[in-house]
C-alpha cells in the first residue's frame, strides 16, 4: 500500500497526514465511448467517477481486492477529477496524427481538451506543511529527494524530505539576499564622506532584504538562515566599511600633501623661513594648512580627518626639526649680531649723549649770555622809553600851556573884539539919536 512506501513524518508511523501532502487526482480516459448515464438518468464524468470508486460489501477475498484501491484513492486524493476524451480522429489522421491540424480533430475531443487545459491551468498551487507554496525547483528538490530515497531501498519521508528542501531552498533564498548586497555595494560610489548615510543605508537595505528573506525561509525555526545571512551581510559591510575608510583615510593624506606642496614647500624654496623666528611662522602656516584642510574635507568624517591629520604630522616631524634648527642657528647668529649692535649702539649713543651735553652746555651758556644781553638792551631801551616819555610829556606840557596861552590870547581878542563891537554899537545909537535930534530940530 501508498502508506507503507511513503511516510509522513519520521516520528510518526501512522501516516494520518498523508492526505494533506498527497497532488490533486486527475483521471484521464481516452477512448472514451460509454454513455454518461445511470439508471436511465444523464451524469457527469465526476459523477460517474465517484460511481466508479464505490466499494462494494467485503465479503470475500476478491471483493478486498476491488475495494482495496478504491479506498486509497479516495482516502489519499480529497480532490478528483476525471475527464473522457472521445478518439481524437478517424483511422486515416491518426496514423499521422502528430502532424494532423486542429480542424481534422474530432470536435468533441478538441472541446475535451480545451476544458481539460482551462482546468489543469486554474489548479490552485501546491502547497508544504508550512503552508509555503511549492515551486518548480522545490518539487524537482523533493522528486530527487524521493527517487534517491526509494533507490536506496527505504521509506520515503515526506517531513525528511521537505526539511532537506528547505535547507536548499533557504540556502538558495540565502545566497539570493546575500548576491544582492553585494550588487548593493558595489553600486555604491565610493568614497562615501559621511559615514553615518552609509550605515543607515546599510541598515536600511540589509532590513528589507531580511525582511524579503524571512518570507520566504521554511522551517527556520532556530532563525539559522536568518542570522547566518545577516553575519555575512554584517560582514561584508564592515569590510566594505574598511575599504570605504581606507579610500577616505587617503583621500585627506592626499589633500594634506597637496595643500603642503602648494604652500609650505613654496615658501621653504622661497626662503620665507630662514630667518629668525622663522619656526613660527613654519608653524602658523602649518596651522593655517590644518584649518584650510578641515574645511575643504568638511564632509569627511571627523575621526578619519583626525587620524590622517596625526599620521601627516608625523611625516613632518623631520621637517620640522628642520625648521627649528635653522631657526636657532639664525636666532643665535642674530643674538650676537644684535649684541654687536648694541655695543655700537650704546658706544655712538655715550658719544652723542656727551656731544649732546657740550652742545647743550654751550647752548644754556649762550642762552645765559643771550638772556643777559637782552636784559640790557631791554633796560636801555626802558631808558630811552623814559627819556622819550619825558621829552615827550615836556612837548606836551608845552603844547597843552601854549594852548592855553592862545586860549587866553583868543579869548581876550574876543573880549576886545566884543569891547569894540559894543562901542559901535553904542556909536551907531548915539548916532541915530543925533540924526533923529537933527531931524526934530530942523523940523
């Protein structure tokens, strides 16, 4: 019997299950020429099926042998189907049948197959244990699985066999998820400046793949599959990671040389450091080297930037020791030329300071000679001021009583000249009188 070649689980002997598992029962007849009828009354073919798979009373041995295959098809195959298909044509086309066109078929064979095809291509999918649909490639894993079982001399197990397909399958599913990170990475340009996108990124991909890949695992109940995909995603990335840092980690060692050829070394050959103090300036052109490099990288992750900064530094030291010995060297011979300096300086200084002090004794003195001088000049210019002041307060005193003198002359003139005026006066009355005397008399 079916259920003692095939089992359903390894652990259970009794098959109850089996049904579950067991294909659609499609029965085929071909020739078919009977009449579809019972009693009188017109059936279908599924009618006539299932008239067909009844059993009949077991009373004899002959009568379990009728029965016994009934039993397991409609035992094991829940869904049945039968389709009768008349000859397909007539003596002459069938002896080259495969070359025969459609309209030289029967017609009613043709509308047999035609329900027959519609049929088989609107079967629903098969389906596993867990419900997961099975594919081409699963069928073709269990098929393999049993054949190989069967040719070994043992007992199928459907469980066992299943289990051995899915661990191919999500293997296959697996290494799918896996190829496809992969392409994911490798069509992300490099350099990527900001870390933190590429781990969401990352984060983001891995889950939908993941997510993808848990949909279509079976049986992974301990995750396995899962996480094993998920370390070597987890892997790939950070190698990914590595090589990204690596690519950024040159990225700003390339940019440090560039920046430091196009300036520093510049002024190295232009001698801008070789003077005294020149280490300083070396270090604030290194400085301001740094501060141009962070912001051109800006976009660059800082640790990466840091550590590209610390290594540079290092190449440097060498040169700038360089800079500082030179620098020291110069300052020394600029120490003793300036103390040189200093000594002609304080010498010429001592020299000038007693010129100046002769220069400045001889002026005082000729100042004090000048100041003397001039105390004189002045006071006999005061004399003379005095003596000219009386002279000129004399004229004056003479001018003011000769004024006076020709006031008086003046006014005694007017007093005489008034004395006259008044005897006229009196004289031309008198006058009058007589001629007004004369006049009375005469008349």
């Amino acid at each position: 019997m079916l259920s003692q070649n095939i089992k359903v689980s390894a652990n259970d002997s009794s098959n109850d299950g089996l049904e579950s598992i067991m294909p659609q029962f499609v029965l085929c007849v071909r020739d078919f020429n009977l009449e579809l009828e019972h009693n009188g009354e017109e059936m279908t073919a599924d009618e006539y099926l299932e008239m067909c798979l009844q059993t009949k009373t077991a009373e004899t041995q002959e009568d379990e042998k009728y029965n016994r295959p009934r039993e397991c098809i409609k035992r094991y195959f829940t869904r049945r189907k039968v389709f009768t298909f008349d000859r397909p044509a007539g003596r002459k086309v069938m002896r080259t049948l495969d070359l025969a066109r459609e309209e030289d078929l029967n017609e009613d064979f043709v509308h047999e197959t035609e329900k027959f095809l519609a049929y088989i291509y609107t079967c629903p999918g098969k389906y596993l244990l867990n419900k997961s649909p099975v594919t081409g490639s699963m069928l073709a894993k269990l098929l393999r699985e049993y054949v190989t079982t069967i040719s070994d001399g043992n007992v199928p197990c459907v469980e066992d066999a299943m289990m051995i397909m899915a661990r191919q399958e999500n293997g296959k599913h697996a290494n799918v998820a896996v190829e496809e990170y992969k392409v994911f990475l490798k069509q992300t340009q490099i350099p990527v400046y900001d870390k933190n996108e590429l781990c969401d990124s990352h984060i983001k991909f891995k889950k939908e793949k993941l997510s993808s890949l848990q949909s279509k695992l079976m049986f992974d109940t301990d995750s396995k599959f899962q996480k094993s995909t998920e370390a070597e995603m987890q892997t790939l990335y950070e190698q990914f990671e590595k090589h990204n840092s690596k690519l950024l980690y040159e990225k700003c060692i390339d940019t440090l040389h560039k920046m430091h050829e196009e300036t520093v070394k510049v002024n190295i050959k232009k001698g801008k450091y070789a003077t005294s103090g020149g280490h300083d300036v070396y270090d604030q052109d290194m400085h301001k080297l740094y501060d141009e490099y962070n912001k051109e990288l800006k976009n660059i992750d800082i640790a990466e930037r840091i550590k590209a900064q610390h290594d540079f530094e290092s190449k440097m030291i060498h040169e700038n020791k360089l800079m500082m010995t030179e620098d020291k060297k110069l300052s020394e011979k600029e120490s003793k030329d300036v103390m040189t300096t200093k000594l002609n300086t304080l010498k010429t200084e001592l020299i000038q300071s007693q010129e100046n002090e002769r220069i400045k004794l001889e002026t005082k003195l000729d100042d004090q000679r000048r100041f003397f001088e001039e105390k004189m000049e002045k006071a006999k210019m005061k004399e003379k001021e005095r003596e000219k002041r009386k002279a000129a307060e004399h004229r004056e005193e003479l001018r003011r009583m000769k004024e006076e003198l020709e006031e008086e002359l003046e006014d005694e003139k007017e007093r005489e000249r008034e004395k006259r005026r008044r005897r006229a006066e009196k004289e031309r009355i008198r006058q009058r009188e007589y001629e007004q005397s004369k006049r009375c008399y005469l008349s």
